[in-house]
C-alpha cells in the first residue's frame, strides 16, 4: 500500500524533466537556457550545444504534456492540440511545424548567423511561447483561476520579447521566465 501511494503521487514530468536556475540563468535537467554577453565573465558564457540541448528538453516536455491533456479530454469536447505549431523533439536538434504555411522552424543554432537561420530560429522561439500560451489558455478554460507566473503576448513574455537575441540579458531573462511557465504547467498538470 505504501509503494502504491507513493507511485500514485510521482509526478513523471517533474522527476524527467528538473526545471531551476542557476544565477541569470533558467535551467532544464542542469542545461542552462540563455547567453550574456562576453563582458559578464567566463562563468556566464554558455556555448550554444547546451542552450540546443535545453531547447531540446523544453520540447520533449511541452510535446509529453501537451499529449498528455489530448488523452485526458473529456468525451464529446474537443480533443487538445496545438493551434498554429506541432512540436517535434528530437534532441538538441528539436523543431517545431508551422501548420499554416507547413514550414519547419528550427529550435537550435548550429553556427554563423545567416538573416534567414536567425530569423528561423527567433521564429521557432516565438512558436515554443506559442504552443505554451495554447496549453495554458486549455487549462484555463477548465479552471478560470489559473494563471500562468508570466503574461504571454504575441513573442514576448513578462514584457521581454523572445527574439531579442540581440540584447542578451533581455533575451536570457525572456528564456528563463518561459522555463518558469513551462515548470508551472508541470505542476498544474501533476494536480489533474
């Protein structure tokens, strides 16, 4: 009876996927998600493997937790989905599928900044803030208190847009507020 208990109150999510921070910096199953600039020190430079590797772990989450409300719908409502992305983790190469325009947006860096790889990437960001805001506005719909730490608005969270690459505190800030959203809709979802 003890072992049963105990099985019955693991949460899957959170014991997988171990969501902190570490200074500046939001961190996913110790991969910290962010960058500053050069002039913070040597302890504050994060090569973009780990940030890949964070996105990566932050896609695999949202996908699970995501199919996870779908297999939950009550019968006769409409099963849960993404509206506008559908999430592709895939490790430190995840992507997510722009539905509308069937365009792959990918979620990682793999070096020398083109116009059309950034553009991409700060793109694939905004549809990762996207498909959080639709899990959240789901639980919403079945509990009007919820309410997420963090406002989402088009590409910005807490008033920080997500594809500021080019101011790195703001955008580390940004990144960190989307792994404190993400940990809460673990822990909402473990309540269910």
């Amino acid at each position: 009876q003890v072992k049963a208990y105990h099985l019955k109150r693991t949460n899957i999510f959170n014991d997988s996927f171990f969501i902190w921070h570490l200074g500046p910096f939001a961190t996913i199953n110790g991969n910290r998600l962010g960058r500053l600039p050069t002039s913070a020190g040597p302890q504050n430079q994060v090569d973009y493997p780990e940030i890949n590797a964070a996105w990566g772990c932050a896609a695999l989450l949202l996908h699970l937790i995501g199919a996870y409300h779908a297999s939950k719908t009550p019968k006769g409502q409409e099963r849960f989905a993404f509206k506008e992305y559908s999430i592709r983790p895939r490790g430190s190469n995840s992507t997510l599928m722009h539905k509308p325009k069937n365009k792959v947006k990918e979620l990682f860096y793999t070096g020398g900044w083109t116009i059309f790889s950034k553009r991409n990437y700060m793109d694939a960001m905004h549809g990762f803030l996207s498909c959080v805001q639709d899990l959240y506005l789901h639980i919403q719909s079945a509990d009007p208190s919820a309410r997420v730490p963090y406002e989402i608005h088009d590409d910005c969270i807490g008033g920080i847009s997500i594809k500021n690459l080019g101011d790195l505190p703001s955008w580390t800030e940004a990144c960190k507020y989307t792994l404190t959203n993400l940990k809460w809709l673990v822990a909402w979802t473990a309540k269910t």
